[in-house]
C-alpha cells in the first residue's frame, strides 16, 4: 500500500515541539496586551525576559502566569 507523503509531512511539522520563548511581537498577538503595557509589566517583574545577545525573549510560562495571576 502506498504511503501518502503528505501526511507524513504534516505529521512532523505537527510534532514540533511548542516554543519555550517568544520575541515581543508575538507576546503581544499570543496575549492581547499593547506594546507599551508589554513593556510595563517587563519593567515591574510581573513579565520575566530572558536577553540573548540584542535579542529581549519572553519566557511562554512567565505569559501564562501572568494570565492565571489576573484571572477573575
């Protein structure tokens, strides 16, 4: 039986593993929360980062705490 290399493929853009960081653009699409306050909670801890060269990373667990802290 011939094997569908399309669904192999998929199968492995698919078991990519979920990122451990992200850049500021895409913590801001991930949360909702504007540039400025992004850079706000950065300033006062409630967003932890992590600096690799001139790069400014955020951890995707520090976002998720900061949701489930501000849950109502």
């Amino acid at each position: 039986m011939p094997r569908d290399t399309k669904d192999e493929t998929q199968t492995v853009f698919n078991s990519q593993p979920d990122p451990l960081t992200v850049r500021i653009p895409d913590a801001i699409r991930m949360t909702g929360i504007g540039r400025s306050k992004l850079y706000e909670l950065i300033q006062s801890g409630d967003i932890e980062i992590v600096k690799i060269g001139s790069a400014t990373l955020i951890p995707v667990e520090s976002l998720r705490q900061l949701i489930n802290r501000n849950r109502r």
